[in-house]
C-alpha cells in the first residue's frame, strides 16, 4: 500500500477559489498532484480485489457490501470453531457447546468444594454414629484392615454366589466400574485416575455406592490417596487426596496451601519468628538515636559525600525532582540546582565561582529607577532614562545616526556616520523625480519638483491619437493624480487643424473637447501639485 497522498502546495494545504477583486489566486491543481491522486485510487483498488479474492468473491458492480462480506469469510477461514476441550491450539475459536459442558464442569466442582471437611471434623474412629464427621486415613485403614479381613473370609463362600466381590477384579476405566463393586485393582492402563499412564504400577480402588450416590478410593502409596465421588451418577467430582500422618510437613519453606504442617513445623517456624522479634527489638533500641524517616530535628550538621556530584533531592506528588548538587572542583561552577522528571534534566542553574549578591526578579524593571535594574519589557525595548537631562543641547550632528531597519521585526539600534547615506535616505539628493509611463495612451512622463517632503509640483505630459466621439468630448485618465486646481493645456500634434479646451473631472481624469468624429492626434501638458 502506499504512503499517505501529499497535500496540495498551498501554504496550508488546503484548496482556495482565490479572489480576483483583491488579488488573491486560487490554488493552482497540477499534473504531479492529478497523478498522484489517480495512482493513489487504482492502488487502493487493487488492494480491495485482493481482498475480494483472498474471500473468493467476484466484484460486484452493483453491491455495496462486499468489503464487508470478504472480511466475514476471511475472518471465518482464520478462526474455525471446535466443540472439543481436549486441544492446545490458539487459533480455533470454542462453541457454545463445549463452553456449556465446561459449565457443567465447574458447577459439578463448586458442588464438590463444599463437600470438603476441615481436620476439626475428622475423627479415628470406625464406630462413631456421627454424621458430622468424616473418618480418617487411619479410620480407613482400620476399617480396611477389616474388611479384608472379613472379605477374605467370605470370597471363599461368596466366590460362587456373587463373583463381583472377588478380590482378583480389575477394570479398564474408573467411570465404568459397576454398582456392588466393593475391591479392584488398577493399573496405569486404567483410564479417569489421577496417575494414568504414569508409568507402571498396580493400586487398590474400593467403590462404595448406593444408588447414583458413589465414592471411590484409590491406595497408590501410604501418602498417596486418592478419593472423589458422584451424587447424580453421571458427573464424578476431581480426585482429591485423601490426607494422613505421611502427609504432614515439617517444612517452614514451603509455600504450598495443600500441604499441612506438622507439629515440630510449627513449632520450628515459632522459634524463628520468636528469634526474628528478640533481633527486631535490639535493632530498634540501637535505631532509637538515629533520624527517623518519618521527619526529625537534628542537633549537628548533616553530611554528604557521594562522589563529584553529592546531592540533596526533593520530590513532589509527581514524582518530579529538585535537587541541590556539588560540582566538581575543576569547573567553573561550585554548585547546582536542578529539575528532572525520571533523572532526565529538564533545568539546570549552575552557581559560578564568584562571590556577590543574588539580585531577585522584583529588583528588575522595564522603566527603570534609581533604586531598581532595567530590564527589557515584553517587546524587548527599553523604557528606562538612557540619557542624563545634564547634556547640553548641540546646534550639529557629527559623529553618527542611530536608526533601525524596520519598527516591525527589527529589534536592534544601528548607526551610520556617512553623510551621503543619510541624504540618499532623506532623497535630498533628488529634489526632482521623474517616471515614465510608455504604455499610457501613446505614452505619458511625470515630471515631480519636491517642496516638502513628498510633495510638491507635478507636471504631466502625455500623447493621445483617436477618433473623437460624437458628443466631441474625449475622457482620458491620468497616469498619477493630480490637484484639482491644475491647469491644462491641449495642442495638436503638429498639423493644426484643430482647436481644443479641456477641464478637469477629478484628479485621476480630464475631460478634453475636440471636434466630433475627427481623427486627431493631441498633445496634452499639465500642471499642478500633488503628492508621491
């Protein structure tokens, strides 16, 4: 794509119709600009059919929506839609579908959070009629010892009657082991437990189920059981360990919220804390002369020695520096302040090696005074007195004449000490002046005699050849203007057939009277004042 299409040479850059009344010229469109708009047009055109064709769309003449039809298509290719939650992918895009089973998801986790039992509801015991209290690793593991106990016992019997009892059995996948499955074995082939294909291993799961209300329970190691359960027969909790004695942690490093501490880590992280508070306090009793942060008064003198530049800083809610520093020895300067904003330097006043005294902004004045400084004003001139009223008056000029460029843009005071520049800019050196008008009728001059400054006589001669109109009056306008009073004298060009008078109409024209429709050809002279 190309760059941005430069604006039109205009001083603003922008187009103007112009005013010929005042002289002001339209803005001028040339072929560079026309070309680079046309070049511009077909670029933008050629980037709208390669989107069209990234789309697979033809253009349409007659539509007005393809721009907007190819960047639905494109964005559709770009980002296709899944329903399954089993991928890592970045560039597909999920459906309402799979984002309503990981709703199920997490409202069949929510529901479980609540089932979890603090350790004060947890209890040893194998025959508490509590039902507010949950057992125990160790419950279990009594419980279990029982049970095997009395289930080896029965799998002699009960082999042949219920050989879904048998403690042989093993399944394929978690989520599919029958109602009345009491014990089973596992492997790391086993799908839907927390160590699947985990390396090889064999575990004892207990299922414990009436109706759809199910609880399994997976014994990996003596620290690694594994429990979860399903109250709608359908959506299983996530696994959660089941905790025992193996589990506690003696650890005062360990940052993990699943873990629990074990009493001597407890016991160990007091100790630490009891040390850390003994040292806090002898620390605090030796900072008790020292100068509080917090602002303090301080009896002697504060010292700092921090390289060439030591520094004194000050910061405000912005976080903008002002600091007072040292300079180096070798420099032209002793000190320094200085405003930063993130240690970039923004000001700098740098004190010289000098001994005076400070003089304040109000001892300044643009009209100066005697107990004050001048100073310049807002346009940079001076007000104050620059000459003593004690010089005495001089009946010449010698020496120089101070003058200025312009009263505009010029802002400084020149002088000139050469007689001849100064009669050149006076024009006392042209008393009288001349101008030559070739084009004005069939050529006019103006002849200028100065009595004051610009002004004076004027003398006008100019040529006139033409037919004259019926009416015998001829209206010819002058090349300068001219007093009212002048007087004008008309002559013929040489032939003297005719006669003529004239008069004047206002100080740009003169009316002349000559024969009717006779071909003349006149000279005409005249004199006045006026001004230049």
């Amino acid at each position: 794509m190309r760059d941005l299409l430069p604006k039109i040479d205009s001083e603003d850059g922008l187009f103007h119709n112009g005013n010929p009344s005042t002289g002001t010229q339209g803005t001028r469109v040339n072929d560079t600009w026309l070309n680079n708009v046309q070049e511009h047009m077909r670029d933008f055109g050629i980037e709208i059919r390669y989107l069209l064709a990234k789309a697979e769309l033809t253009a349409d003449p007659a539509k007005q929506t393809q721009i907007y039809d190819a960047i639905k298509v494109i964005i559709g290719k770009e980002r296709p839609l899944y329903s399954g939650y089993d991928s890592d992918s970045e560039s597909l895009g999920a459906t309402a579908k799979v984002i309503k089973i990981l709703k199920g998801f997490i409202d069949s986790n929510t529901r479980s959070f609540a089932n979890y039992i603090p350790n004060s509801k947890k209890s040893n015991a194998v025959n508490s009629n509590s039902s507010d209290t949950v057992a125990t690793s160790f419950a279990a593991k009594t419980a279990y010892d029982k049970g095997v106990e009395a289930l080896n016992k029965a799998n002699t019997k009960a082999d042949s009657v219920n050989p879904i009892l048998t403690t042989n059995k093993w399944y394929g996948d978690m989520n599919t082991v029958p109602n009345g499955t009491l014990f089973f074995a596992i492997t790391e082939t086993t799908k839907n437990h927390p160590h699947y294909n985990q390396g090889a291993f064999d575990a004892q799961a207990w299922q414990f189920d009436v109706g759809n209300q199910k609880v399994q329970m997976i014994f990996y190691t003596e620290s690694d059981i594994k429990v979860r359960c399903n109250d709608d027969g359908v959506n299983w909790s996530d696994w959660t360990s089941f905790l025992t004695e193996r589990n506690l942690s003696a650890a005062v490093n360990n940052s993990s919220n699943t873990v629990p501490a074990s009493v001597a880590g407890v016991k160990s992280a007091y100790d630490r804390g009891t040390t850390a508070l003994n040292q806090a306090n002898t620390a605090n009793n030796n900072a008790n002369g020292r100068v509080s942060k917090s602002g303090d008064t301080m009896s002697g003198h504060l010292i700092i020695k921090n390289g060439e530049y030591s520094s004194v800083r000050t910061f405000n809610t912005a976080n903008q520096e002002v600091r007072w520093e040292s300079a180096p020895s070798t420099g032209n300067y002793f000190a320094a302040v200085v405003g930063a904003i993130k240690d970039s330097v923004v000001y700098k006043v740098m004190f010289p090696k000098k001994t005076g005294t400070t003089v304040l902004d109000t001892e300044f004045s643009s009209s100066g005074g005697a107990n004050s400084y001048v100073k310049t004003d807002g346009a940079g001139d001076l007000n104050a007195r620059c000459f003593r009223n004690t010089y005495q008056n001089e009946s010449r000029i010698q020496g120089a004449i101070a003058f200025r460029i312009n009263n505009s843009t010029d802002n400084y005071t020149r002088f000139c000490d050469n007689p001849d520049a100064v009669m050149s800019w006076l024009k006392a050196d042209k008393l009288i002046t001349e101008s030559i008008y070739p084009s004005h009728y069939v050529g006019a001059k103006v002849l200028r005699l100065e009595v004051v400054r610009r002004a004076g006589w004027k003398l006008i001669q100019m040529k006139f050849s033409n037919t004259v109109p019926r009416n015998g009056e001829i209206i010819l306008n002058l090349p300068e203007a001219i007093t009212m009073d002048s007087i004008i004298n008309v002559s013929d060009d040489g032939g003297a057939k005719y006669s003529y008078g004239a008069t004047m109409i206002s100080q740009t024209q003169i009316k002349v009277f000559a024969p009717a429709r006779a071909k003349v050809g006149i000279n005409i002279q005249i004199m006045g004042g006026g001004s230049w």
